[in-house]
C-alpha cells in the first residue's frame, strides 16, 4: 500500500513543472543539494500542494530542501498536539529540548534515479536527507529530542524515520476524533471542520478560548489582574487567554449542530537525539518512552480502514 504523499507525488509527475528537466537533472546528485531555514510561505509552497492535510498546523520552524536553486522539500517543526507530550518523552527538565516533526514532504522531481560512491543505482533518500540536515540546524536552536508519527490508516510505515535512525517507541494512545455529517461547507468562519473528514478532537480545545485583545490581557496581568470582567486570565504572560467555555461545553454543542465523534487509531511513534555525545548520551539514559528493538515491518494491522488525515507522511 503506497503512502497518501506517495499517492500525490505520483500524481504531480502527470503534468512536468516549467524546467523539471533541470531540476531532475540538480537533483541526480547530492553534491547539488544544501537544507537551509525558509520562510513559512516557502514551506506552504510543498507543504499545500503535497502533504495530506494540506495545512501547517502548529509549525513554528521551516527548512528546505535545495537542489541547486529549486526548492525540493520543506520540513517544518512544532509542537506536540497534548499539553504534556514533550515532558513525558524524557521528563519535565527536558521538555524545553523536545519538538515534533509535524509536517514534511517532498515534491515529485526530488527522487530521480542517482548513481552513488560504489557505482549503485538507487532511488529515494530526498526525504532522509532533509530530515537528517534539518534535525541537525535544529540542535543548533538548542532542540535535541524529536518526536515524529507514522500514520498507518494513510499507508505510513515509518521508512523514512528508519532510514534517518530514528527510534521506533511502540505506538501512541487513540484519541477522540470528531467529523461533520451533513453537506460539506467551504469557508466555514477559517474552520474547516465541516468538509466531512475526520479531525483529532484536540483542535476543538483552541476553541474554547478566546485570545481576543491579547494586548489588553496582558496589560491586565502586567498590573495584577487575575480575571476580566469576571472571567478568569489563563496561559502565560506572554500568551493569556480567556476560557469561554470548557472543552465538554464546546463537545456538546458541536453533537447539536450536526458533529459526530468516535475513538481514533494508534500511530507509530518515533524519536530521535540530535547534538553532541554529551547531549545525546543524556536524553537517550532519561528516555521514558520504550524502545521496541523489532521494528514492525507494516502497522496496517493497527489501524481502521483509511480515515483522517495523515500528520507527517513518512512512508514512500
């Protein structure tokens, strides 16, 4: 079964891009090839057009994949979805070291065959090399622990994690997903749950606050105030919110308006260390997570039929 991003690369490939011949020809080689910051909208430029949820979730860092002058790939880095994801990796005085791989792709033209140093004959490894390069520039921001997910429901078996060394740590916990079940709405007020797909119920939380006048919040907190206008200020200094509503408030509502929810599936879960011996020698003795030393050769047998969508797609 080939991966959803496999699925879209293949498709792409139908209609070539102005000049592909030069860019299939840049990427025949690695010595063309460089992994270096970009900007958000250079990362949407793939992300958009070749990733599966065809959105840059909670991405905060953006790195590309250069052939020459083409952009081939992007990777972008974030946040765990779960407010304690990145403590229980390697404990709480870790967390501040640990990001998520939470989005990544490559485009159709970055895997052309390439002949390597022993006269061999191979395809793949654009999608190994960004990664490995962007962990790397990564650590130099001072993150060392990365958390990376194979969805199996969108045919993800983790190779490319196996092939960039990273740890397969078993499987993640199911959570609660949530899907619209009457006639799909486009531009529903920047939501998007309304297009029939399923959605982890963890985005419903964002909702259940209200970051409006943030300002305004945080002037209140600087000079003492624990509540506006008889709600209670949470979050930090820096990022103060008001809680509207709570998140089974918010649940109920949306069964009323037409929301369905069920259990979701497991994900394969997989880590990586970046940094020095030192470093590195550290978070691996204070992993929490368990190593499983028999890497599954499919995760197809964990899973419900394809549903969702996919959070990094890791498979080829």
């Amino acid at each position: 079964m080939k991966a959803h991003q496999r699925l879209i690369r293949d498709a792409k490939a139908l209609t070539p891009e102005p000049n592909e011949h030069l860019k299939r020809e840049s990427a025949s080689s690695f010595a063309n090839a460089r992994v270096t910051e970009i900007s958000r909208e250079e990362a949407e430029s793939v992300i958009l057009e070749y990733e599966w949820l065809q959105s840059m979730g909670s991405s905060r860092f953006y790195y590309g994949l250069f052939f020459g002058p083409y952009l081939a790939g992007a990777a972008c880095f974030g946040a765990t979805a779960g407010s304690n994801s990145h403590a229980s990796l390697c404990g709480e005085q870790y967390s501040h070291t640990v990001v998520t791989l939470t989005r990544g792709a490559c485009v159709h033209w970055a895997d052309p065959p390439r002949i390597s140093s022993d006269g061999r004959i191979h395809g793949g490894a654009a999608a190994s090399y960004l990664i490995s390069h962007a962990c790397k520039a990564m650590a130099k921001r001072g993150f060392h622990a990365f958390i990376g997910f194979a969805d199996p429901a969108a045919g993800e078996e983790g190779i490319v994690y196996r092939a960039s060394n990273w740890l397969y740590c078993g499987l993640s916990s199911p959570t609660e997903e949530f899907r619209w079940t009457k006639e799909p709405v486009e531009r529903n007020e920047g939501r998007d749950w309304k297009d029939g797909e399923w959605h982890n119920c963890r985005r419903i939380h964002a909702y259940t606050r209200n970051r409006v006048n943030r300002r305004v919040l945080r002037s209140l907190v600087h000079h003492g105030f624990t509540d506006d206008q008889g709600k209670a200020i949470r979050g930090s200094r820096k990022h103060p919110y008001l809680q509207h509503q709570t998140r089974s408030q918010q649940r109920a509502q949306m069964m009323v308006e037409g929301f369905e929810f069920r259990m979701g599936h497991p994900k394969g879960r997989y880590v990586r260390f970046e940094g020095d011996k030192r470093i590195v020698k550290e978070l691996r003795a204070a992993l929490k997570w368990k190593v499983e030393l028999s890497l599954p050769k499919t995760l197809s047998a964990h899973t419900n039929p394809p549903i969702g969508k996919l959070c990094f797609a890791a498979s080829n």
